[in-house]
C-alpha cells in the first residue's frame, strides 16, 4: 500500500514537473533556444501571487487570471526585446544572454524579496481524500489536474489553430515560414509568451505545493532540463510524462532509500535514459 | 498597368567574400514566363532568394509593380504578391499535407486592398488530384514530384501575382515533368507571371516567353525565348 501511495503522489507531483518542462520545451521546440531563465520565471509568477495578489485578497483563480497574461507579457517581452537579438548568432550568445537574464532576476528577487522562504497558505496544502485505502493529496491533485490541462491546451492550440500551424512551421523551417508570409520574430515572441505563462502556472502551483526562496529558480530549471531531455526533444506529450517519470523516481528514491535520495534518485533516471535511450522517450515527431 | 510588373536592376549579391550576382538586370511583364538558365554555382538561387526577400542584396534594386522592395522582409514582400517555390521544395515536416497549404491559406486569406482571392486549397486539389488523396499524410512522406505541386499549391495559395520556381524538375520523372508543366501552364492561364528555372533547356526555351542565361552571377544571354536557339543558350551555359 505504501509503494501504491508513493506512486500515486509521484504520478500527481509529476503534473507539476511536466507543467515546469512544458515553457522549457517550447522554448526549445520553436526557437531551438535553452532557456536558462525558465526557473526565475517560474519563481516570479510565484513571487507575483504570493507577494503581489494575495496580500490584495483576491481568490486564487482571479489572482491567477492576472498573473498568466502578466506573465506572457514578461516572456513576450524579454524574447522580442532581449532574447531575438541572441538568436541566429551560433549557439552560445543566447546561452549567455539567458543565463544573465537568469542572475539578473534572482538577484533582483532576493534584493526585493529577501531570502525568506515563502509559501501561498492555503487549505487545499495539507487536505487529503482517502480513496481505497490511500490518501490522495488535494493539492497535488490539483498539480496534476492543472499540469494535464495545460498540456491539452498546448495540444489543441499547436495542432488545430492556425497559430499552432505557423508556430511549427516556424519551428520546423524559419525561413521557408518567413517566405508563406509569417513574421516569425513575432512567432518567437508569441512562443516565448506563452512558455512564460506556462512558467506563471507552475509557479502558482509551486507556491502552493512547497516553499521558495529567490534562488529556487535553479532546482526549478535543473527539474525543467530533466523533463525535457527524459521526454525527448521537442515532443510535449513526452516532456509531461518526462516529469511524471522524474517525480516518481524522486518520490521512490525518497521513500525506500531516504529523504535525501529524492534528487539521486531522479538524477539516476535521468541518466539511464541519456545512457540507454538519449533521445527521450518520445522524440519528435509529429506534432505533440 | 504601364511598365513591367518585374524589373531586376543591376543586382549584385555577395556570399561572404564571393560575389554571387554581378549587375544582374532584366525585366518581365505582367502575365509572361522567363526561364533561368544556368549551370550549378552560376547564380540562380540567389537571384530568387534577393527577390524573395531571403537574401540581402548588396546593390542595385528589385521593383515590383512599381514599387521598390528594397529591404523588405520576406514576410512583407510575399504579401506584395510574390511567392517563392524554393529549391528543394522544403516541406514542413512537421505538418501534414494539408496543414502545409493551409499554413499559407491562413495567412494570406484576408487580403487587403478589396483584393479577391483565386486560389482555395479545393483549387489547389483540383490542380493536383494526387495531394487530395494524401491530405493526412506528412508532408515529408510525398514522392519528390507530389513535394513539388505541394511546395508549388503552397505558394499559390499565398496568392502570388508572380509565381518563383527555382528547380522546377530536379530529379523528377519525365511523367512527372510532363505533369507539372501542365500545371504550370494552367497556372499560367490565370495571369500568374512566372520566373522559372529550368535545367532542361529545350523546355526551359519552349515554356518561357523570354530567357535569362547566367554565368558566374552575370547575365551571359538574354532575350525572347523563341528568338535564341538553343545552340546559343548551350554556348552560354557552358561560358
């Protein structure tokens, strides 16, 4: 029963880390581009609740309604201001711009913020449902709840929209996009809105699943790296499971080797999938 | 419409340090053909690319119906009425067949200018049964000649006014050839212009209203298509 009780707190917790690999893997799927301030931005959407929009009393979805476009703004921005001058350079230049972007944002958090830990108080934090014997986490099923929409959201907007159409076509071949009329620096920034906005749902939910602190942005974007490579390149229907993988192997690890064995232990699935399968577990192919 | 809907003026294109297009000119009107000749290396890419926006031209000036493209983006200059079908077709391999014409549908659907539209993905199955049978299918999946009409019903549904095919039947069947000259022409009939290359160049000569040999990124020949012999273009070709 207890292994069926870590693996069901892994499968929920795996929302959440498939949720943190899906604004990673959009960034790379559309502009080949790793984004090492993926973390930071997922901590700001967490700052953004906590600090800005809780204290204010709003209730959750309607602080949420405000940090996702916030946030997409933010993505928006730093890809069409910042980030599109880096691009088409060789591969280090936005290596180096995001990695800046990255220290710049969790310095300016923790002078702003402090190093307190911080975490959005919350009923659902430490609720349960007993189901058969197990209890279910509340807030983790919301993890995963919310985690697995926005996958399907992804899904339908890059499969069935026009949007989707010009944002793989862009993905797939920026020049020959730029030839049937796309704007792809103005797809880039889309693309770059919306991993951000993904990041401001998983911040909320890390808010509301954990504490933070300026500097968790790192381990955010060690787990996002994780998830996507284990998931394979590109695909996110494999990032989600990805993080599904990671966080039961972390929970596993935790649980039958020792608290302290959660990151080994995910650390380990990473690289036996890098050893025996590197190219992810769904590489991609198709959209999705 | 007064003057030549196209008007290449003393084009000069570099790749680095080597220069691609050396004062490139010639003009084409409204509604007829001209067929590129030119041996691998002799410019003719490049050429399409400078016009389509792709490649930064060093000197000299692309007009449009008038109007100078000078710098423009790519994206802008297709919504003028240029559309590119480029060489090696590049597919969007992530799209299926469908998805890949739709992909231009979607942009060039609302036009302005109170501009009608001619080309409808039904238009462009009509033209090319085959792409209708393999709609689902990726686009990567096709026979080179069906990645042809699709790279060619693409182009048309960004609503050209003129049409650029650069290689139209590299490592194609005869059968194939036959069949997308067919098209061609058809698309022709609509008032389409079109600026083709065409490595056979009895068919490049017989298709075109007027030819534009390069060598070496200059204009070796050039004329009306039935004026030169094909001894001439030869000669040319080879420098």
């Amino acid at each position: 029963m207890e292994l069926v009780q870590t693996l069901v707190n892994g499968v929920l917790l795996g929302g959440l880390y498939g949720l943190i690999g899906l604004g990673l893997s959009i960034n790379f799927g559309i502009m080949r581009l790793v984004h090492l301030a993926h973390g930071e931005l997922v901590v700001l959407g967490a700052y953004f609740l906590v600090v800005g929009l809780v204290p204010l009393g709003l209730p959750p979805l309607v602080a949420a309604a405000v940090v996702v476009p916030a946030m997409f703004v933010v993505g928006w921005a730093l890809q069409r201001f910042i980030i599109q001058r880096a691009l088409g350079r060789g591969v280090l230049p936005p290596l180096i711009v995001t990695f800046g972007l990255s220290m710049v944002m969790q310095n300016a958090l923790l002078l702003w913020m402090t190093a307190d830990a911080r975490t959005l108080h919350t009923p659902l934090a430490s609720a349960g449902a007993p189901l058969g014997g197990i209890t279910v986490p509340l807030i983790r099923l919301v993890d995963f709840g919310v985690g697995l929409s926005c996958l399907a959201a992804l899904l339908v907007l890059l499969g069935r929209t026009a949007l989707g159409r010009a944002l793989r076509a862009t993905s797939d071949d920026p020049e020959t996009a730029r030839t049937m009329g796309i704007d792809t620096a103005r797809m880039f920034a889309v693309a770059g809105g919306i991993a951000a906005a993904l990041g401001g749902v998983a911040g909320m939910l890390l808010a509301a699943t954990s504490t933070f602190y300026p500097s968790t942005g790192s381990e955010v974007l060690l787990i996002a790296f994780e998830v996507v490579v284990v998931g394979g390149l590109g695909s996110i229907t494999g990032t989600f499971v990805g993080g599904i993988l990671l966080a039961v192997a972390q929970l596993l690890g935790a649980r039958f080797l020792g608290p302290s064995y959660a990151l080994v232990a995910g650390h380990m699935v990473f690289l036996l999938v890098l050893l025996f399968r590197p190219q992810g577990l769904m590489p991609r192919t198709a959209p999705g | 419409m007064s003057g030549p809907l196209l008007r290449v003026d003393a084009l000069d294109a570099f790749h680095g340090q080597l220069q691609a297009l050396r004062g490139v000119s010639f003009e084409l009107a409204a509604g007829e053909a001209l067929a590129v000749i030119g041996a691998n290396g002799a410019g003719k890419t490049t050429l399409f690319r400078a016009i389509a926006g792709l490649h930064r031209a060093a000197g000299g000036a692309v007009v449009f119906d008038g109007e100078p493209l000078g710098g423009l983006p790519a994206h802008r200059i297709v919504r003028r009425g240029i559309a590119l079908v480029p060489e090696g077709r590049r597919i969007f391999p992530s799209l299926s067949v469908d998805e890949n014409l739709r992909v231009a549908e979607d942009r060039h659907r609302r036009r302005g200018r109170g501009q009608s539209r001619r080309w409808s993905r039904e238009r462009v199955y009509q033209l090319f049964p085959d792409l209708r049978e393999a709609a689902g299918r990726p686009g990567t999946r096709l026979s080179g000649g069906q990645q042809q009409m699709l790279a060619i019903g693409r182009a048309l549904l960004c609503e050209p006014r003129l049409l650029l095919c650069d290689e139209v039947s590299l490592g194609l069947s005869p059968v194939v050839v036959r069949d997308l000259y067919r098209a061609l022409g058809r698309i022709r009939g609509e008032g389409v212009t079109l600026v083709f290359v065409e490595q056979d160049v009895a068919r490049g000569l017989a298709f075109s209203d007027h030819v534009v040999c390069l060598h070496r990124g200059t204009v070796r020949l050039a004329g009306r298509s039935p004026a030169r012999s094909l001894e001439e273009v030869r000669r040319a070709y080879f420098g």
